[in-house]
C-alpha cells in the first residue's frame, strides 16, 4: 500500500503539471528553403518545457512532411503546404529529432526539459520515497 | 572574376576616366556580391574527408569500374549496367543482374553522384564509399563473395601495385576497394551543355522554345517542374510518389516508414537527362514526351500518398515541346572516357 506521503507526492506533482501547462509556450518552427527555422533563421536545435507545443509552419512553395520517431514522440504530420501549419504538443520530458520525410536532410533536435515545478515536484517524489 | 577585374583595370588606364572608373568598380563590387547562379555547374566537385581526390586513386577506381573480376561470375563489371556509351547506365527500363535475371528497378546514371546526398533510388546509404559494395555483393547483382575478390585482387601484381601507389600502406581491403572506386565515380560529372553557356550570357546558346521551357519548367504554377527538380543538379535530394501505373514498389518507405513515402523515390538529376531513356525507377516511360505527359495529367495513379505537388497543368502542344527543347539542352559535350588496360 502506498505511503500518504507518495500520494500527495503525487496529487503534488500532477497540480504542478496542470498549473505548468496554463503556462504552456508555442514556438513556430517554419520549413524555409528546406531548413528548419525560427524567425526565418536556421535551428538545428530548441529547447523548449514539457507540454509547450510547437506550430510547424511550410514556409516553402513545396511540400514537407515533418514527422519524429523519437522515445518521448512519434509523430506524423503528413503532407502540408505553404502557409499551413501543424501543432505538436510535448508531453515527455527528453529528446526528439524532427526530420522531413521528403527532404531527408532537414533534421532537428527538440530538448524537452521538465519544466522547474515538475522538476521540484519529481525530486520531492523521490525524496519522500 | 579575377580576370575581370584585369581587364577592367586595363579599360580604366586607357580611358584615364576616374568618374567612369568608380561606375565600373562599382559595377564590378555589385558583380562580385551577387549570389552565384544555381543553375551553373559547381566549379569544384567534392570529396570525402578520407579520401580526398589523386591520380593514382581515380586511375585505380576506373579500373576496377571496368573489371569484372568483381563479381562471382567474373562477368559483370560495375560498367556492365553503367556504361558510360548510355549515359553512364544500360537503357533497359530496369536493370538485368545475375544469371539475366530482370530485376524490378532501373539503372541510375553514376553522372553526378558526387553531389547526391543519399545513393539508390530509395537513399538507403549516404556516401559513395557505403554505396559501391552494395551491388558487388548483392546476391541478385554482381554476387560477388568480398572476401574472394579481395584475394583475387591481391594476387594479381598490377592491383598490388595500384593500390599500394593509391593508399600507400594500407593494403587491399573492403575498404580501399570501396574508396578507389567511390574516387573514380567522384570524378563523372556534368561536362558543359548549351543551357550552361546560355547561363552564362549566350543569347544564342539555347533555342527560344528551350528559353521558354526553362520558363515553364522554372514556373511554380505553371510548370511546377522546379517543386522538385531544383539547383545545378535538378534535383531536391527528396523522395516522392509521383503516381506511377502499378507501382508496388515500396521504395523510400522501405527504410523510412513514414506514410507518405510509401512508392516515393529519389529525385533524379536532369543533368543529360536526354542521354538515360527509358525513365522513372521502373522504366515506365521511354520518352521525355511520355514525362511530360505523365506530369501534365498528374499522374496515372491517384494514390492517397501521391506527391501533394502533383496536380493537372494543362499544357499546350507548344507547352510540352519546348519543355523538351529545354531538357535537351542538358545535354552536356562528351566526357571522354579512356577504357583502362585491365592488370593481369
């Protein structure tokens, strides 16, 4: 059974998250020239909080399709062109490599981190353990 | 530009004209900045960081090109589906491997591969060095054991000898194997064609239709040839399903297992694209009509992961000829090869 202390270790944890997630940023990550950007210039990484989402925007006259087969995100956002977006929500702390399908070379890295409250929020979980 | 420069220098002594001077260096400053045409042939080719360009290198990776001694039956050489004569590939609609046996894609041109970012129709390896044992010891291909060839190449005096003078010290193995050769096919670029003249200030390089075609061809809506076909090469780098008839082929989606590459394949180099009938990974169309045609209707399969690209252009009968004139004139001069004396 568990302790009352991981209990509202826990009820702790999952009520910072939430507050967390009201916070929650949007980054817009354009596909320009067949380079991943922001602001219109090139990333190859971001850093970003767990459950910010970011807006993938074709910047390009061509198609792209972003897609990650990553540990903390597998997704597929298909075929979208110009002016069109798709949003992704990071709800795992970790690593993500971004890739486009059709253009084998656009590659970047998303570094989710847990965001400061989640992280507090994690290390009293494991304290009280 | 450095030879501009002089001769402007020389034009301003002569005319002893400072006024007219600054208009000229200021001309002159203007053409240095302004970015470099796409479309022009890159005037250096590149190579892998350990295995940098040489004589003794291309010499013993043109060899070995030509030797059949590479395959188990002693028969096939690399040049036997590259053949140089046919554009660097066979003009089958797909390739004929061991035994004759017809194998389900088409020969891909060895011209400009030194400027592909991934090799094979469906990319599956990044460098030439990765990609030229791949056939060798492909079972439907050349089927080759490595293991015997690097044997049978040691035991021939002529091979020691090329290689030592190659790759001093490291011997004959997989890998300086897979390095000559890389150098060698490094080497097969595009030569000058009319369309490059025409780039560079030749009015009369090219036909007017061909002038159009380059317009059509370049033109998103229009045309919409340039979505995928892009730079110096023609190409993205990228992978489609350009909605080809009876397509089972997996392709990219083999080694990338993204829906929409399922049938997607490499964007080809237009580069004397003239020179490589039949066309498309299958060999499907054995014209540059029948192309055009293919691109004009969007395709013959409207597949759900058909390329988002592709969609009907309505093009005139002038329209498509003179998207032809266009293609003809990548044609480059030809590259004058010498057949190697193979060592016994």
């Amino acid at each position: 059974m568990r302790a009352w202390t991981d209990n509202l270790a826990i009820f702790m944890l999952f009520t910072l998250l939430s507050a967390n997630s009201a916070r929650a940023a949007e980054y817009e990550v354009g596909q320009n020239k067949k380079r991943f950007t922001i602001n219109g210039k090139k990333i190859e990484m971001l850093y970003i909080k767990v459950g910010d989402t970011v807006r993938f925007k074709n910047e390009d006259p061509f198609y792209h399709g972003i897609y990650s087969v990553s540990e903390i995100s597998t997704f597929e956002l298909g075929a979208f062109r110009k002016g069109q977006a798709r949003n992704v929500t990071f709800n795992t702390p970790g690593r993500a490599d971004i890739e486009c399908a059709v253009h084998a070379d656009m590659h970047m890295v998303i570094e989710v981190g847990a965001s400061s409250a989640a992280k507090s929020a994690l290390k009293n979980l494991r304290v009280s353990k | 530009m450095k030879m501009d420069n002089a001769a402007t220098s020389h034009y301003l002594r002569r005319r002893g004209s400072l006024v007219l001077g600054s208009i000229l260096a200021a001309v002159v400053s203007l053409s240095q900045a302004a970015p470099p045409d796409p479309y022009l042939r890159p005037t250096i080719i590149p190579a892998a960081s350990d295995n940098q360009f040489s004589q003794a290198r291309v010499e013993l990776g043109k060899t070995l090109f030509f030797d059949p001694r590479l395959s188990g039956s002693k028969w096939i050489s690399c040049a036997t589906c590259h053949n140089p004569a046919l554009g660097w590939t066979d003009g089958l609609p797909t390739a004929i491997g061991k035994d004759m046996k017809v194998l389900r894609r088409a020969t891909p041109t060895i011209l400009n591969a030194a400027y592909q970012k991934r090799h094979f129709w469906d990319g599956r390896v990044k460098t030439l060095e990765e990609q030229v044992l791949i056939p060798i010891t492909s079972e439907a291909e050349m089927n080759a054991n490595l293991f015997e060839v690097l044997d049978r190449l040691a035991a021939i005096p002529g091979y020691v000898k090329m290689f030592d003078l190659a790759y001093p010290g490291e011997g004959i193995t997989k890998g300086t194997l897979a390095k000559a050769i890389a150098n060698f096919e490094r080497t097969i670029v595009s030569t000058e064609s009319d369309f490059d003249r025409w780039r560079k200030g030749n009015r009369t390089a090219i036909s007017e239709s061909a002038k159009n075609g380059f317009r059509i061809f370049t033109d998103e809506e229009k045309g919409r040839c340039v979505l995928c076909h892009q730079g110096f090469n023609f190409t993205d780098n990228g992978f489609h399903n350009i909605g080809l008839k009876g397509n089972e082929d997996l392709g990219r989606f083999a080694v990338v297992p993204v829906k929409i590459l399922k049938g997607a394949f490499k964007t080809p180099t237009l580069r004397d694209v003239a020179m490589t009938p039949p066309y498309m990974h299958n060999g499907a169309y054995k014209t540059l009509a029948e192309v055009v045609d293919h691109y004009d209707r969007a395709g013959e399969d409207k597949n759900e992961i058909a390329d988002p690209n592709l969609r009907p252009l309505q093009l005139s009968t002038q329209d498509k000829a003179d998207l032809i004139a266009f293609l003809n004139s990548l044609t480059g001069r030809p590259l004058y090869i010498s057949v190697p004396k193979l060592p016994q």
